[in-house]
C-alpha cells in the first residue's frame, strides 16, 4: 500500500459503511440539556461565591471580578468625528473602532496576543497553548458571532444613534498570573462584535469606548469565511457579492495553483478591515479554474543525498523545469496529490538513473537510483483520457 | 451568539459531515453502530461548546480533534472488556470479490497499526487533513505527526498482506 495509493484504499473501505441518516434533533436537545445545567451550576456557585465575600454585587461569572461594568455614559464618538491622531480605523461593515497606530495585525501566537493588536479575518488559529507573561490590549473583529465563548448582552446602548449591545467585563488570572479582563460590543445592524482584551478593566472600557459608525465609508470585508464556510466551491463568487453588498468595486485576480480548488480567494487588497469609501475598488487575488489536467494535480519530487540530506522540488519549480545534481548511489522519487495523482509517471531520457529496486519503496515506480554519473532528465506525466499529460521535468546531474 | 443561528449552523455542518464522520470512525477500529454512537456524542460536545468551534476557525480540526479524544477514552474505559476491533465493517451493499478481498486487506493491515499510527493514517488520508490540521486535532506537534505518519507508513509497506493486495490492485 502505497502513500498514494491510500486515500483510494481508504475510500473503498470506508464506502462499505452506509450511515443512517443523523440525529440531529437528539443532538439539539441534548445539547441543550446540557447548557441549562451548566447554566444553573455557575449561578450556584456565584450564590456561594457571594455569601462568602459578603458582597453586594452579583457575580454573573464564577470568574468575572466585580468590575464597575461598561462606561455607557462616556461622551459619544461622533459618527463624522475625525480619528484621534496616532490612531486607524479598522471596521465591519459601518462599524468601526479606532486603534493606535502601533497596533499590529493579527500578531498573535496559538490565538494569543503577543503584542498590542487588532485581529481580523484569521484563518485557522493553532490550537496550541501559549501564554504571555503580560496580557497585551487587543481587540478582535468577528462578524456573525463574538470571539468571546460567552458573550452575554448586558447593557444596551446606542452608538452614535445606533443601537450596540455591550458585555460585562469580565477578569482572570491567566496560567502566567497576569490578569486578562474581557469584554465585548456588539452591533446588531451590521453583525458587528468587538472583543477587547487588556490587562485591566478600565483597559477594556478604554478600547471598546473607541467603537464608531461610519456615516459612508465601509470596512473591506474579510474573506476567510467564504473560503472556509459554506459552500467552498464558490467561496469567490460569494465574497464578491459580498463586497458588491457594501457598495464596493470588486476587481478578480486569477492567479494559477495547481492541484488548488479554483476559485479559493487568497488574498484583498486593501486588507480586511481596511476603511474605504464607498464604490472603492477592492482586488480579489483568487485561485484560477483548472486549464487542463494538468493543473487539476500537485507534483513534487525529493531526493536522498546519502544518509540525511533531503531536497525538495516544489510544484512550480519542476514545471519550469528543474535541474538537481546528485551523486551515484542517491534516490530521487516524484509525488503527486489530486486528481489523476494515481497515474503519476516519470518517463527518462538517460541512461544513468534506474528504478528503485527496494520492493517496498512507497513511491515505486516514480522512484530512482541513480547508477552512473552522467545526465538523465526524468518528464513527469499524469494520464489523463488514456493520454499523456506532461507537468515538467527534472534533469538530474550525477557525478560519482 | 443567537440560539437560531447556532443549530441551523450546526445542523447545516453535520447534514455535510456526518457519513465522512461516521466512515472515519469505522477506519478508526469502530463498528458502524458503535461509530455512530461515537460521532453523535463528539457532534454534540461540539453543539454545546458551538462559540469555540466557530472561534477555531478551523471547524474541521477542532470537530476531529473532540472525535479523537472521545474515541479514544471510550476506547480507555472499555480497555477491559474491548480490544480496539479488527472486525470488519458489514458490506452494505454488494461488491465484486476483489474489493471485498482488498477492503478485507487494508482492514487487517489497519488493524497492525497503533492507535495513535491509525488515527493518523485516517486523518491523512481518509479525512485528508492538513499536517497542521492533524497536529490541532491530535494535540501535538507538527514534527510528530509527520513521524508518526512515516512510522505507519512503513508497517503498512511491510506488511505481507498488502503484498498480496498489490497483486490484486
């Protein structure tokens, strides 16, 4: 069983099972079983953690610290008002917040802050720990839902005449022993959530109390949710229609990977987040659709320079046409991933490569030893309709 | 997060997930029942912590990773009475003899594979995870991953059933 030979192997066996259809609603009820006794232990705990300490407030959270709550009555930040010097704006939809300059973006470690930033539009957070020994402020644009587990409106208010939600915040001690205080906006209008975290509460009040509408101009949309939500077949079209929504100019860059989903949107320029006025162009960079077989698969090659040394041949180097120089007794071997990988073949010109003999080799028969000194090129070839399809060659350059 | 938008989200992720799920919980060693059981109970930890499956981001990591813990202390408890099964799943529908004969195959050559070297093989190539995506599902470094993969690797090119499949294949 070859590596890839696997996921086919895989497949046939796994197609065996035929799953009934899911429990979804046993699964919703459950769930929500468990919630609501969830629920009712932290206010239990929150009544002991009261009777203990003899203090008056309610503790919502057996975590949350006694915090004064949200400073709703602070002045209001004009819509039309211009952003304090030193700072940008960054925003979702209408909904802004301003943020000093010397923030970074999306600076972070195993979704940790490890310095002053803004986090917008992040694909995939490493589920890894990692604490700092300080608790850096940052604020954290979500659309759709908050960054913040449990998010609980507390206080309703208005922003700049329109209506916003805002969490209590709440404080812990993190695993270093600093403190990390939490607290969230939400403005409905625009499914707009600003988590901001600090190391104080009167921190949190200070980043959140900067969240503004914007009467016109519009933040750029993220786009990491149409590629990794949904349909993914047409995360493009759906993030152009979103930019379209906002009254913005989407202009498409195609850009080819092989072996890619076409369509995937790799990049915006300017970046998510940014405030533009309205009709602005916005460039999408996006993956381009297949232009025949041979873009629908991933090639690569490596080989073994004696006991250790590995080199890699990416996709794009072997397409325009690699050359690599070896010593006699060295293994080259050719993989490939997606469509027609299985039919991945290496045709030689030359004389000093011979394919490997070790019965075993998980890359046979695109694997080689090379025998003698000299040049062989090595073309590799998926078959495609019972045709060739050329990817791109290697020259391999062996002396003794 | 609204309650509405949560179980329509989560109804709409397991309408698109649960026969992969289901089917990797078979290649895991489980029987199709059991496999069943197993990825209702990991969906719905999920449901109930939906607000950190949405932070994830990357929901399918996150989803596997609750499969794979749930998997394996089940696996834990039942030590005693259960070995992890090399027990075939039942054919649900009719096959040609070679597929039957090179499922059987690939079945007891997963069998010869450690947990971990198993989890890993299905994540790789049945799920067709990332190496990243498998160290978050996984709990580990992605350095282990790819060792892990290369050991499972070498027992499956070792093992003298899959000689045989070679002939069939």
């Amino acid at each position: 069983m070859t590596e890839v030979e696997l996921p086919d192997l895989l497949d046939r066996l796994a197609d065996r099972v035929d799953p009934a259809v899911p429990p979804i609603d046993d699964m919703l009820r459950t769930a929500g079983r468990v919630r609501r006794r969830r629920a009712t232990l932290t206010v239990a705990g929150a009544v002991v953690a009261v009777g203990l300490v003899g203090v008056g407030v309610p503790l919502v959270s057996g975590l949350g610290s006694d915090d004064p709550g949200p400073s709703v009555a602070s002045g209001p930040t004009g819509a039309s008002e211009p952003v304090p010097d030193g700072m940008r704006l960054v925003a979702i939809g209408h909904a802004a917040i301003a943020v000093p300059d010397a923030w970074g973006t999306n600076v972070m470690r195993c979704g940790t802050p490890t310095q002053d930033t803004v986090v917008i539009d992040v694909g995939a957070v490493e589920l890894c720990g990692f604490l700092t020994p300080q608790t850096f402020d940052s604020v954290w644009l979500e659309h759709g839902g908050p960054a913040q587990a449990d998010y609980q409106a507390q206080t309703h208010y208005e922003i700049d005449g329109v209506p916003a939600e805002r969490s209590k915040t709440t404080c812990q001690t993190v695993g270093t022993g600093a403190q990390a205080c939490t607290g969230t906006v939400h403005v409905p209008a625009e499914d707009a959530y600003f988590t901001a975290t600090s190391a104080t509460a009167d921190g949190v009040d200070r980043i959140l109390d900067r969240v503004r509408m914007l009467d016109e101009q519009v933040g750029v949309p993220g786009f990491q949710e149409a590629d990794l939500q949904g349909d993914q077949s047409r995360a493009q079209e759906t993030y152009v229609e979103s930019l379209r929504a906002l009254g913005l100019e989407p202009e498409v860059v195609l850009e080819s990977h092989p072996g890619m989903q076409p369509g995937f949107v790799l990049g915006v320029d300017p970046a998510p987040g940014a405030v533009v006025e309205p009709g602005s162009t916005v460039t999408v960079t996006a993956s381009a659709p297949p232009n025949g077989p041979a873009d629908e698969v991933q090639v690569g090659v490596n080989s073994l320079h004696g006991e250790m040394g590995y080199h890699d041949l990416t996709d794009a180097q072997i397409r325009a046409g690699a050359t690599i120089h070896l010593k006699v007794g060295d293994t080259i071997w050719a993989y490939a991933d997606g469509k027609r990988a299985f039919t991945l073949a290496g045709g030689l010109d030359g004389s000093t490569l011979a394919v490997s003999t070790w019965a075993d080799d998980p890359n046979l028969p695109h694997s080689w030893k090379v025998v003698s000194a000299g040049t062989t090129t090595v073309t590799l070839t998926i078959t495609a309709d019972g045709k060739p399809v050329v990817l791109g060659t290697v020259t391999v350059v062996s002396d003794q | 997060m609204e309650r509405v938008g949560r179980d329509e989200e989560f109804t709409e992720y397991v309408a698109g997930r649960w026969p992969r799920l289901v089917r990797s919980a078979v290649l895991l060693g489980c029987a199709p029942a059991e496999a069943e059981d197993l990825v209702q109970t990991a969906l719905t930890k999920c449901l109930v912590n939906w607000a950190k499956v949405r932070r994830a981001d990357d929901r399918d990591a996150y989803v596997h990773r609750v499969l794979i813990n749930t998997f394996t202390s089940n696996r834990r408890r039942r030590w005693t009475d259960e070995r992890p099964t090399d027990r075939l799943p039942d054919s649900a529908h009719a096959d040609d003899t070679d597929g039957v004969d090179l499922a059987d195959a690939v079945s007891r050559s997963l069998a010869r594979l450690s947990a971990d070297q198993r989890a890993a093989v299905v994540l790789r190539y049945y799920s067709h995870l990332s190496e990243q995506q498998m160290a978050e599902a996984l709990g580990v470094a992605a350095g282990t991953v790819k060792s892990r993969l290369a050991r499972a690797l070498k027992v499956l090119a070792d093992d003298p059933a899959l000689c045989e499949l070679r002939g069939i294949s």
